[in-house]
C-alpha cells in the first residue's frame, strides 16, 4: 500500500510539472518561442487538378509577380507532390537551383518519383520539420510558401529559423487564403491580419500584397528587417490589422 501511494504521488507532482511548463508537448525547436494564439488548419480533401490551376495561370502569376528569373535559388516549403517545384525548377534553369521540402513522407516519395522521372537535375528534396525548416544559410532569393502557412503550428519558431537563411534582397512569398472568404479552400487558410501580425513579430516588413482571384486567394511577399529578434521578446499575436491592397509599379 505505501509503495502504491508513493507511484501515485510522484505521478501527481509529474502531471503538475507538465501543467506549470508553458512549453508541454511543444517541439523542442519550439521552446522559448510564444504559442501561436490560433488554430491551424489542414488543407482540403480534394485538391485542384494542375491543369485547371495552369488555365488559371497560378504558377506564371505567381513566379512573375516575385520576379523569379534564371538562376535564382528558390525554396518551396510544402511542395507537396511538386506542382510548383516543377514549375520553378523550369524558370530558375539549369544555373538555378530549387529545394523542395515537406514533412509528409508520402507527398516526399511522389515527389522525389516525379524528380527523377521528369529529369529535373537542379531539384533537391528535404523533409523539413514543425518548428523548423532546417535551411542552410544565406542560401534562397525566394522562399515560397503556397498555400500551407495556416497549417504551420509554431509560425514564430518557424518564421526565425527560416530567416537567416534569406540571401541579402531575399524574399519571403506567401500564397494563402483567408479564412473569411468562401471559394475552393474556404475555411483552410489564415486572415492576412494575422500572416503579416505574426511575420512583423519576427522581423519582417510585408513588401507586397495583392488578393488575385487566379491563385484562390492572395499574394503576401516579405523581406528581412533589421536584427533578428530574441525568442524572448516575441509577443504572440492577438489580432492583426489588414492594409489597404497595393501594387508595385511594373509588377503584374
């Protein structure tokens, strides 16, 4: 009998560390960073065909309107099974470089089958991970995120470890959808409040916004600015104000 009511004591005072840590069940990478004050969401069931996404110009749109051009080194943070990967490994060329990532082992192995089955030597396939992409440094003129930031469920932790690995005139481009909205991906996405609430807490200065009815949502574009802040000194986002939509003279 005493030895049972010592088990269960020293599970009580466990399960009451567990409550008092902020940082329980979190990934390590994670710890120290503030919790994302929201819920992710998953991406739809069905997804869109790539030919229809092609009759809607997505990849074009989209590779025009970051300036994607030979020789550029770009990331694609969860490829998928490579509707962009394909698409940006054919407009960086062949002095240009493309690394896909993504944490679904499935969507990796399809992916890596289409690499190789379409010959495409200037891709390279990485499984990335929750709080931490795992990019080598100063490495990408772009990092695209197409439609899977609102499934990032440590976007803080996240959008530091990606930071330094932004070349100098790096960019950050980001097609989402807001939740608000209805259309193929209503209820999957984030409010652009909160992508760029969230993006400014880690030090980024959004550069572009536009809502384009081709890609199913909208465009966000980001660039580093100033220090890289301490974990520490991130507060997590309560609400985000939108601004106006803008343009760039000369872009699409």
């Amino acid at each position: 009998m005493r030895l049972r009511a010592v088990s269960c004591l020293a599970l009580a005072l466990l399960a009451a560390c567990q409550q008092d840590d902020p940082d329980a069940g979190r990934p390590p990478e994670a710890r120290g960073f503030p919790r994302a004050e929201h819920q992710t969401s998953r991406p739809s069931a069905e997804e869109t065909p790539e030919a229809e996404r092609d009759r809607n110009d997505e990849a074009r749109s989209v590779m025009s309107q970051a300036g994607v051009v030979p020789g550029m080194t770009v990331a694609d943070i969860g490829a998928g099974e490579g509707y962009y990967t394909v698409r940006l490994a054919a407009q960086v060329g062949k002095k240009g470089r493309v690394l896909a990532e993504d944490i679904d082992p499935v969507s990796l192995s399809s992916l890596g089958d289409r690499v190789a089955r379409e010959n495409l030597d200037n891709v390279s396939i990485q499984h990335g991970a929750e709080a931490d992409p795992h990019l080598p440094r100063d490495s990408f003129d772009r990092i695209f995120m197409v439609h899977m930031y609102h499934e990032v469920s440590e976007p803080y932790a996240f959008l530091w470890y990606l930071r330094p690995a932004l070349r100098a005139g790096g960019r950050v481009v980001v097609v989402d959808s807001d939740v608000t909205t209805s259309g193929p991906h209503a209820g999957h996405g984030i409010a652009p409040g909160r992508l760029f609430c969230e993006f400014s807490a880690v030090g980024y200065r959004l550069t572009e916004f536009l809502r384009k009815p081709e890609i199913s949502g909208y465009y966000a574009e980001f660039e580093a600015a100033g220090a890289l802040p301490a974990p520490s000194s991130m507060q997590a986002c309560r609400m985000g104000i939108a601004p106006a939509q803008r343009s760039v003279p000369g872009k699409g």
